[in-house]
C-alpha cells in the first residue's frame, strides 16, 4: 500500500538546508597554521581577534589552503534532482542521500516562483536573466504542474501493478525534491561557494544556476556565523578558495 499518492502532490519553490552539526570555529585555522612554528604549543595560541584576523588574511591571499580544512560542517539539504546533479560534482563534499530504490519517493516538485527569473540573455558562460512576462510565468506553471502530475500517476500505476520502485522512478522529472546529509570542510566549502554564489566582489565571477545558488546563499549564512573572520578574510579576498 502507498503511503503517498497524487493526490499528495506538493509544490515548492525553495530549499532546505539546517546545519545539522559543526565542529567549526576561526581557531581551527589558527593552531593547524601555528603548528609549523610552534607545535605541540599551537593548541594553546595566545593569539586575539586581531593577530588571528591577519594571520586567516595572509593564508587566504597566499593560498595556504590547508589549515582551511581542519573543521566540519554536516548540512540536511533538500532539493531538486537537477540541483543535486550540480551539487554532486563538488567532490570536496561528502553525500548520503535518500534512496528511490529502498522508498517511495515523496510527491515533492520545484515549481520556480513568480520571482524566478525566467529569461536568460547574453553570452554563453555568462548569462544574465531577466523577469518572465506573466504570460511566460503561466506557461511555465502550467506546464510544469500537469508534466508531475501525470509523471506521478504513471510512477504510483507501476508500483500499483508490483514493478520495483527503482524501475517505476524512471518516469519522474529532474524537479522532484530528494534529500541528502552534505559534509564538508571550510576548503571545501569556499571551493563550492566561489563556483555556486554569484557576486559582484568576486575576483573570478561565477554564473551559477539560481537553485543552486539559493543553497549556497543558506551554507553561507551558516559558515559566517561559525567563522566569522575566515569568512570576512575569504570575501576581502575576491572570494577566491585557497
Ligand atoms: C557556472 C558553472 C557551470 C558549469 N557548467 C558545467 C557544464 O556545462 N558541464 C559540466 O560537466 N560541468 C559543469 N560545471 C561543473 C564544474 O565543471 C565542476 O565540476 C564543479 O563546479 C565542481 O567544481 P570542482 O571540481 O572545483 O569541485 P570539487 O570536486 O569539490 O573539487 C575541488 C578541487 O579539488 C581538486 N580536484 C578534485 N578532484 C580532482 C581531480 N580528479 N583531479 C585534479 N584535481 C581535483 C580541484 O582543485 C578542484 O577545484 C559547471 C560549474 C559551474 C559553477
């Protein structure tokens, strides 16, 4: 027996992402990079905000990536499949998401808002978008909702009739949400934010797609309360990962 159906069927257009656990903080960067000079010492650097800001500066511009890597982030990410195919490029990331072999994946659709940009101008690499006539904006809802719902009721009539749920998911839509657990360290996760923000202050810009950018804006407001100077030193920086 489903314990979802159609008749469930949902429509979002956001994400989630909730840092989950963290074991992140400035110091992290500080006693991995005194450890050259110091040693056994570096655990305990007698260091203010101030010295530990300029230290975090100088490895950012020098590209001293590794001391950057000695903290974790653990996020609870939901999205859009063709999201999750963008996020799960970034190798630096460790994933375990949830499976449409082992469950029935939920009736949960993206269906972009009426802020979504919709229209894409310029050249290739660099696209901007500009605002949908409401018109455009209808098409791309109605299109949208009736395309799951029927995806939907052929996924539900093939887990009906006894096929396997890894066969009946070959009919769903690449804006069914899926979840995941994403780990990372602060390296990792300046790689991932200097490729999937766009921003004018960086030094290389980047023109990533909205969806996955409304990620990176959450894991960038959760990273900067947790670090709060690499943070500032990465953004004085161009945004460039060391
Ligand atoms: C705007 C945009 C458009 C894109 N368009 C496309 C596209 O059209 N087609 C497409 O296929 N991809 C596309 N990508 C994906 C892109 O090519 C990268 O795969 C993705 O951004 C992950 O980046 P990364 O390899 O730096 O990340 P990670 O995999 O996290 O790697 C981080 C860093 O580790 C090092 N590294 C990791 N693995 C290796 C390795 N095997 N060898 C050497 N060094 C390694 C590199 O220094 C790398 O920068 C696009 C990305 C963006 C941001």
């Amino acid at each position: 027996m489903a314990d979802v159906t159609s008749e469930d069927i949902q429509f979002r257009d956001d994400v989630t992402v909730e840092l989950v656990k963290a074991t992140a903080q400035d110091s992290d960067v500080i006693f991995a990079a005194r450890v050259s000079t110091l040693g056994e010492q570096s655990l305990h650097p007698a260091e203010d905000d101030a010295q530990s800001g300029g230290l975090i500066r100088y490895l950012m511009r020098e590209r001293h990536g590794s001391p950057f890597e000695h903290s974790n982030f653990t996020f609870y990410v939901q999205a859009p499949i063709f999201v999750w195919r963008e996020h799960m490029r970034h190798r630096m990331c460790s994933y375990n998401e949830e499976s449409g072999r082992y469950r029935q994946l939920r009736p949960v659709f993206y269906l972009p808002s009426p802020e979504r940009r919709l229209v894409q101008v310029g050249k290739t690499g660099a696209y901007d978008f500009i605002d949908g006539t409401p018109e455009q904006y209808a098409v791309v809802s109605e299109a949208t909702e009736s395309a799951c719902r029927k995806s939907y009721e052929s996924y539900e009539a093939m887990l009906a009739a006894g096929v396997a749920r890894e066969v009946a998911r070959i009919v769903l839509p690449v804006n069914i949400y899926s979840s995941a657990y994403v780990s990372m360290n602060a390296r990792g996760l300046m790689n991932f934010l200097s490729l999937r923000r766009k921003s004018e202050d960086s030094r290389f810009p980047s023109y990533p797609q909205r969806e996955i950018e409304m990620v990176a804006e959450r894991y960038e407001e959760e990273w900067a309360k947790l670090m709060p100077l690499t943070h500032a030193a990465f953004v004085a920086n161009g945004r460039v990962a060391p």
